[in-house]
C-alpha cells in the first residue's frame, strides 16, 4: 500500500482525462470560494465552481478567467458582510487529489464576516492596511471536508466538522482507498476516499496547525501529523 494523493500545499499538478482526453491539469481550491482547473501546459482554464455555499462577492468565474462581481460587495466605513471571511473558504493547509477516485478533498469554511474599510495615510516602513475585519456574533461558522469531481466541480459528498472552525489542518488521501484528515473536533480521523464514511478517529484534543503526511519504512506504510509539540504516527494495517 503506497500513498498516491497529492498532500502538498496547492496548487495540484494531476495528469488526468479531461472530457476523454489526457490532460496536464492544474488544481486550485482558491480562497476566494472557487475550485479551479486550468491546463497547465497552456494555462487555459477549464473549470470553476464554487465549493462553499456562504459566497456573496462573486457570482460565476467568467470564460476569461475573471469574476462576475457582486454589487455592493466591499469594505465600508461602517462594515460590510461579505463572505467568504478574511481566512478563505480554505487556505494554505494541504488538500490531495486521488487518481482512482477523480475526486479532489479539501477543508472547507462555512463563514462570513464583516470587513471594514479604513482611510489611512501610506508611511514608510508601517503597516498599510486600509480597513480590519472582523467576526460576525451570530455567523456560526463550520468546517467541511469536502470531496469535489474535477470534471463537475460538484461536492460528491461532504463530512460535517463540529469545532470553532479556527483548526488549520489538511487532508491526505492514500492507495488504499482513504482519506485522512484533521477534524475540527480536535481528533484525527479517517473516512471513505468514494463515500465519506466515517471509519476511524484518534482524540489528539490539538488545535490543528498542520498536514498529515505519509511514509514507509521497513515494508509497512505510517500515517504522521504534527500535534502541538508532538509526532504523532500511526501504522496502516494490510
């Protein structure tokens, strides 16, 4: 058993059919709530969905690549709610694409907030931000492990996460037909690459800033994340 996913920060180069025909693809779950995929060869781009539901700055991604704006959609004076937050309905931590499948897994945000402009003055060497952001009390913000089809973008299915929504862990797909991830809820869990199934899950009780990774050594394949100041490995049986 080998890992075959992608665990590494996007953007994910796949070679992959595109529509019956082999292609070099890229793969980018944006922050700005779209998964894209582009021909990396000529930098075409072939798709984009949105992957999160809480999405109010754009409606579409156009055939020239460039968003169909929102009206009224920017920071004001007194606050605007916009969504996705200023965290991204995903971020830097590692999503994995899993060839056997066709599905591309990500952590995905549920959540908005309130982005206020600020009239500042540029100085030499100080921060110039124009404008803070910040949460919204009744938001309820959830996190998702979301599986999309490369070919659709349609979510083929979804793990609810209970949590604070603020963890910052990946996912990691493997061979063997599994898909591991940093839960919301602290833990460390693995479901089912085609059906989401919950399968197995270890209580780390860790804010996740990290991505599992896998290994092998001596015939037998690990599963490691870092948690808080720890390792933690686990030995996948055959």
């Amino acid at each position: 058993m080998s890992g075959t996913g992608t665990p590494y920060r996007r953007p994910v180069l796949v070679d992959a059919d595109w529509q019956g025909q082999p292609r070099k693809l890229l793969l980018h779950a944006n922050r700005n709530g779209f998964f894209y995929v582009l021909d990396r060869v000529t930098g075409k781009l072939l798709l984009a969905k949105p992957f999160v539901k809480k999405l109010t700055w754009a409606s579409e991604i156009g055939a020239d690549g460039r968003p169909v704006r929102i009206p009224n959609q920017e920071p004001t004076a007194k606050g605007n709610k916009i969504c996705p937050p200023i965290e991204g309905a995903t971020n830097w931590f590692s999503s994995s694409f899993h060839p056997e499948t066709g599905l591309f897994y990500l952590q995905a945000l549920e959540k908005c907030g309130i982005y206020v402009k600020t009239e500042m003055e540029w100085k030499p060497h100080k921060d110039f931000m124009g404008g803070t952001t910040k949460n919204i009390p009744d938001d309820a913000p959830q996190k998702f492990l979301r599986a999309l089809d490369i070919q659709t973008g349609k979510v083929v299915w979804e793990v609810p996460q209970f949590g604070k929504a603020e963890s910052w862990g990946g996912v990691l797909s493997t061979a063997g037909g599994l898909v591991f991830f940093c839960d919301d809820s602290d833990a460390f869990a693995a479901v089912d690459a085609r059906t989401g199934r919950r399968l197995w899950q270890f209580p780390a009780n860790r804010l996740w800033k990290a991505s599992p990774m896998t290994y092998m050594f001596d015939g037998k394949q690990y599963i490691a994340v870092a948690s808080g100041q720890s390792i933690i490995a686990f030995a996948l049986q055959e």
